[in-house]
C-alpha cells in the first residue's frame, strides 16, 4: 500500500486499480482522520490515496514509521471489513481475528447492551463457545466490563491473575493461565452515550512494557471508535427504514380526513403535530416492536395511558390484552394481591383463587401507572418479576411463568426518589431501559387548538350539542393560559364551555375563572402604582400608631424609620396620632 500527497482529487497511481471497494467511505475517512501520528500527522481523505493491497504484517513488531503505517493498514483493513458486512455481529468476529492475527492481542471481547434486560451481554468474543458466551452477562458496574461500561474510563491491568474484580465468567481460566496477561477493555461510544466494551489481552515480553501497555490501549480505542461509527451508521440506515415506514403509515396532510385531523397518526388517540410530539411519536415507533421495558415521565395530565396504549398498538403484542392498573388508586393491603394475584385462603376474605394484572396480561402488555406510588416490599417482587420473568401468588408457592412486556409511567422523578432512599436503585435501572419523556402542554402550545377543536367535538357529540367554532377571544384566553394541569385540565375546560354553550360557539365567558385575563373580565386595575404604594404606606404607618398606642417613637422603630421620616408622613397622610393616645385613657 502507498501513501501519497495531492492537491486535486485523489487518483490511483500509474494507472493500477485497487482490488477493492469502499462502499461506507465515511466510516472509514472518519477513522483516518481520527489517526494523527508522526509523519502521518497531515493525512485526510482528500490526499490518501490506496494503490494496492493490504500487505499482512504484525504492527506491533514494526517499528518507527513501519509500525505507523502498518497500524493504519490495519485500521484500513478493520474497516474493509465492516464494510463488507451488512449486520454488526457479523463484522465483529472477523475484526477480532485481525487483533489476534495483526496486532497480536489475544482473547478480544465485544459487549454491547442488551436494552431488553438492561445486561451487557458478549456480542462477540475470539476463541469461546457459544455456552462460555451465554454466560458472559455483566450488570451495569459489575466486574471490570461493567466497571469501564458505567464510568466510561479505559481500563489497563498489568498482571490479569492479580486483578480480584476479574470475574472469570466465560473461560474459567486458572490464575497460572492468567499470570503476566495485560488486560485491556476501553468503551465503545455512540453520539456521546456508551453502548459497549472492546477488550483484550496480551502477554508482554518486551523491554518497556509500559510503553507497550500505551500503545496497545491507544490502538484499541481507535478500534473502539470504528465500532462505534459503524454502529452509528448502520443506525443511521434504521433511521431511515423507520421514517420511510412512517411516511406510508402516517396521512398525507393535504390528504388528510376529517377522522385524522389533528392526530399524528391513523388509528392512534395522540392528538398533537407539534415539533416534541413528532420527535416523541418516532421515538415511540422505534422501541414499539421490540419488548423493551419503557418508562414514561412526564407532568400529571400529559397523557401518559395514551402513550402506553400506543406503544401496545404498535407492537407485536398488539393482537393480544393490554391491561392497566393504577398503582396510586389500590391501597397498600391489596396492591400485592392485584398485581400477583393470591390462592384461596391466603386471607380473609380469599374464597376463591385469582390470577393477577400479570398473569391476565400473559403474553401481552402490562401498564403501570405511577408506579413511584409502589411500597419497598411490592418494588422487591416486582424486580423479581423483571429479572426471572416468573412470579408467586399471595400464599401460594408454585412458581409461575410469564411472558409479559412491562411498560410503568411516573410523574415523578425517580432518580431523585432513589437519592431520597424511597425507591429502589436496582428497580429503576431495570424499569429505565428505554425512557420516554412526554413534553408539558406549555412547551407545544401548537397542538392547544388541535386539542381544544377535538375535544369541542368529542364533548359536542357527547352532550348531542352543535359547536361551530371557537370564538376569538377564548383562542386567546386558551392559548396564552399556561396550563399547569396540562392536557387533562384542557379537556375539563373544554367540557365545561361545551356544556355552557347556547349558541354552538365557545366563548371565553363559558371558559373557567382561573383562565380568564383582566381584560376579558373588565377588572383591569383602576389606580396607579403611586397611588397604590401610598395607600400601603398609610396602612402601615396607622396601624403601627395603634400597636404602639400613639407613641410616634414606637411606631417609628417598628417601622425601622427615623422620628423624623415618621413625623412628616403623619403630616403629609394628616394622621391625627392623638386619637390612638385617647384610646388608651379610655
């Protein structure tokens, strides 16, 4: 391979064409870029140029400007292969071989996350088995892999069989195997988050294994990256996929009917156009066909039930039960029993067995609201159901098997309540694997309209009344209202102005006080600011004359003035302080 400088657009050399294509040149410009060492500090992608194959050599037995230009031969050659393949895993067994084979590092490791489970799982992993896979499943902190996952920080561990945080899982490997590997793991990041580990190890025989150590680590951050560009691109191509796929479900709104006027999509009860619910409803459409678990927050009326009723709609659950339950609306006592369900007898009052919302929503989807109302112990079993997918009943011991997709909303912030100790750290990690945040009615004061006509409608057809319109002033009133109910105290609003109406139009009148503004009600204020402060300080100057019985010296301490101040303002109010001495001898 040759390197070569130019000033206009790349050729290859005397005519000889490359043996190779690049299809994601991005990926691969963008790891070029990335690389800035020595006499290759100048390169960029308008200047290399790659006349001939790759030439197989070991970086890490090169040295100076050989080992330079043999490592991005190798970075060339790592992203020719995730170019040829289309899915991610696929690539990363051949990438692994290449660390082995160029770079000399043994036993590479890919983890990535697994949203479903909230578990980093090996997506790939050089020389294991499939079952020695299966068992690599890290928690989020656990082990050095879940350690360099929640921190973000690259990891590097001179002597592996010293090291008591290396769990061992996959491999079983005795400490004599281990002693005097270097072991690395450094994060995998995409747009900033991360979303997976690379690892490795070497058994280092040079003269500075320190500068060895650098070297290595460096070279597999630069890997880590290529993984994460790919990553990005190929989410980038779902990205697509999905707006294509929302472009054919979702109208044309020059097209549009009347049904799905003001809605985002057909068959859905999401009113809103707005730029926040567009961005929400992709999001939705994303995470809708898998099982993930969902979390959705929000402010109280924003319209959490129907986001979850969505996510059930579009999912491959959707033919199935989507059952509800209100976590704050069951006391305590029987919360346990409605989610788990109790055997005959486990109880007074149990005369009959009964299945639980978990075993009723068997194969479907469970929503429960405010689930940051839910006690320690309920939290507990919950977490149990999470993690081992099966479940108790109340005074029974059969263990029962459920396959059921859990979405949980809160209008509460949960982080704050596991700082304050009142909900559980693990549960919430295990509820927040896919969040979904539904912006207040404030911040999309576009849709307020589109809400107010569909419930004007809705309540219209409910109280058998004919509303036209929406008069000016009331589209005033609603849309410079602040909402702190959001959209269910629109909906009261609306109701409420429907069923005030005698000639089929809303006015402000019929909308509720606290909406209204001054001008609307003729209460605008009649005095000046002036005037206004003088009345107050009369006010005061008075009644502190009558705490203190006349005494001006008094009044004038309480008021923090001097006698002086408080004797030209009785004067200037014509205060007769006299009169509150009389009171006194009287």
């Amino acid at each position: 391979m040759s390197l070569h400088r130019t000033e206009r657009e790349p050729e290859f050399c005397s005519g000889i064409k490359p043996n190779f294509r690049i299809k994601n040149s991005s990926v691969f410009f963008l790891a070029i870029a990335g690389y800035n060492s020595g006499t290759h500090a100048c390169i960029s992608y308008k200047n290399v140029v790659f006349s001939s194959p790759m030439v197989m050599e070991n970086v890490f037995e090169c040295a100076g400007p050989d080992r330079e230009r043999a490592e991005l031969e190798l970075l060339f050659d790592i992203v020719r292969t995730f170019d040829k393949h289309v899915e991610l895993r696929a690539a990363l067994g051949p990438l692994l071989s290449l660390l082995e084979l160029r770079a000399g590092l043994t036993w590479g490791m890919v983890t990535l996350l697994d949203r479903s489970t909230g578990l980093l799982k090996i997506e790939e992993a050089y020389g294991l088995n499939p079952q020695e896979k299966a068992r690599g499943r890290y928690r989020l902190g656990e082990g050095l892999v879940g350690r360099v996952f929640e921190s973000g920080i690259s990891l590097m561990i001179p002597d592996l069989s010293r090291e008591t945080r290396f769990l061992n899982r996959a491999k079983n490997r005795t400490r004599e195997d281990m002693a005097g590997l270097t072991y690395y793991c450094v994060p995998v990041r995409s747009n900033g988050a991360v979303i997976g580990t690379l690892s490795a190890e070497r058994r280092i025989r040079g003269t500075d294994p320190d500068l060895q150590m650098i070297w290595d680590k460096a070279f597999l951050e630069k890997v880590s990256g290529i993984i994460a560009d790919s990553a990005k691109l190929r989410e980038r191509i779902m990205e697509e996929q999905f707006r294509y796929h929302r472009e054919q479900v979702l109208p044309n709104p020059k097209g549009r009917t009347k049904d799905y006027e003001g809605k985002i999509a057909p068959g859905s009860g999401i009113v809103g156009t707005s730029r926040a619910m567009r961005g929400m409803y992709e999001l939705i459409m994303q995470v809708a066909p898998s099982d993930a678990t969902v979390l959705i927050t929000g402010e109280s009326g924003t319209g959490k039930e129907l986001v979850a009723a969505e996510l059930h709609r579009l999912s491959r659950r959707s033919a199935t039960a989507l059952v509800k339950i209100n976590c704050a609306a069951l006391p305590e006592s029987i919360i346990e029993s409605e989610l788990f369900g109790h055997e005959k007898g486990a109880f007074t009052g149990a005369l009959s067995q009964r299945k639980g919302r978990f075993e009723q929503a068997q194969g479907g989807t469970l929503f429960l609201d405010e689930i940051g109302e839910l006690s320690p112990q309920v939290q507990v079993k919950i977490l149990r159901v999470l993690q081992e997918r099966e479940l108790e009943r109340v005074g029974g011991n059969q263990v029962i098997k459920v396959d059921v997709r859990l979405i949980a909303a809160t209008n509460r912030n949960l982080e704050n309540e596991v700082k304050a100790g009142r909900f559980r750290e693990d549960l919430f990690y295990r509820l927040n694997v896919f969040p979904l945040h539904i912006p207040p009615l404030r911040e999309r004061k576009s849709d307020i309209m589109l809400l107010a006509d569909y419930f004007a409608e809705k309540y219209a057809e409910k109280n058998n009344k004919l509303i036209k319109r929406i008069s000016s002033p009331a589209i005033d009133l609603l849309t410079s209202y602040s909402w702190p109910g959001n959209v269910r105290e629109l909906e009261n609003c609306v109701e409420r102005a429907v069923i005030l109406s005698t000639d089929r139009v809303i006015h402000s009148y019929s909308l509720p006080p606290s909406l209204q503004s001054p001008s609307s009600t003729h209460t605008e204020p009649t005095t000046t600011l002036e005037a206004a402060l003088s009345r107050l300080e009369k006010e005061l100057i008075v009644e502190a004359l009558a705490i203190n019985y006349g005494n001006m010296a008094g009044a004038a301490r309480q008021l923090g003035i001097t006698e002086r101040q408080m004797g030209l303002r009785v004067h200037h109010y014509g205060i007769n302080w006299r009169s509150f001495r009389a009171a006194v001898k009287t």
